[in-house]
C-alpha cells in the first residue's frame, strides 16, 4: 500500500487573493451552526438574513440546502473588499484546501494549486493537523429546508 500523499504535511499559506471567494461561480453551504455563527455579525433576525443573503439550491442527495447567494458578477456576497465575516466565516471557507476531494489524490491537490497561489506555498500543515480540518469539512454538513423549518418554523425559510 502507497503512503499518502500529505503523510509529511502539505505547505499552505493564504495570500488573500480571494481568488476562492470571487469571479467564478459555486456554492458556500450552511451548516445550522455555520448559519449561528455568522448571523453574530449582522443585526438582523434568521428570516431577514436568509432573504437578503442565502438562496436554496439542489444538494447531491436531492434535497435543498441553505447557501450563501453570489452577487452578479459571481463574487461572494459576503465578500466586500475582503471577506465581511472572515471572524465567522463558514466551515467550508475556514478549511480550504483541506477538502476531501482536493485530498484523494496528489493530482487533484496540484491542479487546485494551479488556481491558489497559497498552496504548495508557506505554512507546512502536518498530517493531525490535516485531519482535523479535513474532518471538521466533513462533518459540518449544510442545514436542509426540511431541517431549518423544524427548528425555526415556517416563516423564516
């Protein structure tokens, strides 16, 4: 059996090009507690926010999962000059690169680092801490429809 690619660590250091939060379209998922975390920065109910700044989209399970909305140009709507929540930003924005997929395999690892100038560059992440972030991305698995109106009821989906 072959060692893993990052058994010895990876190299990452964020260069802040927001590269990974602009120009391109994609989905940031929320997680009940990523959806906690970030409305601390606004003054705003659950409702409010999710009108203002989410949108429901069609998950690979077939249900629909709270995301943050793109402005037109494909920039996160939280981005403004920087990331306006960096303090709560989502699970998934806080464990970039560490992702499963970029994981599987050392090509997959390479070709994104074509795109962020921050991999491969840096800050050596040893294998624990690897791990941890990988399975922090795992775990935090975005709130559904379903789930939020359980929890917070009807009028705020």
């Amino acid at each position: 059996m072959s060692e893993c690619f990052f058994a010895k660590g990876l190299s990452f250091s964020c260069k802040q090009c927001s590269h990974c939060c602009r120009h391109e379209p994609g989905f940031v998922y929320l997680s009940k507690n990523d959806l906690t975390n970030i409305l601390q920065s606004f003054n705003l109910n659950i409702s409010e926010f999710i009108q203002k700044y989410c949108r429901w989209v069609n998950y690979y399970d077939g249900s629909e999962v709270l995301c943050l909305q793109e402005k037109d140009n494909y920039d996160c709507i939280m981005w403004d000059n920087g990331c306006s929540v960096y303090s709560q930003r989502p699970v998934q924005c806080r464990t970039y690169p560490f992702w499963n997929f970029l994981l599987e395999s050392k090509q997959n690892w390479d070709e994104e680092a074509k795109e962020c100038p921050g991999i491969n560059t840096g800050k050596l992440h040893n294998f624990d801490e690897i791990m941890r972030a990988q399975n922090e991305y795992s775990r935090n698995v975005p709130i559904t429809k379903e789930q939020l109106k359980s929890l917070f009821g009807e009028a705020d989906c």
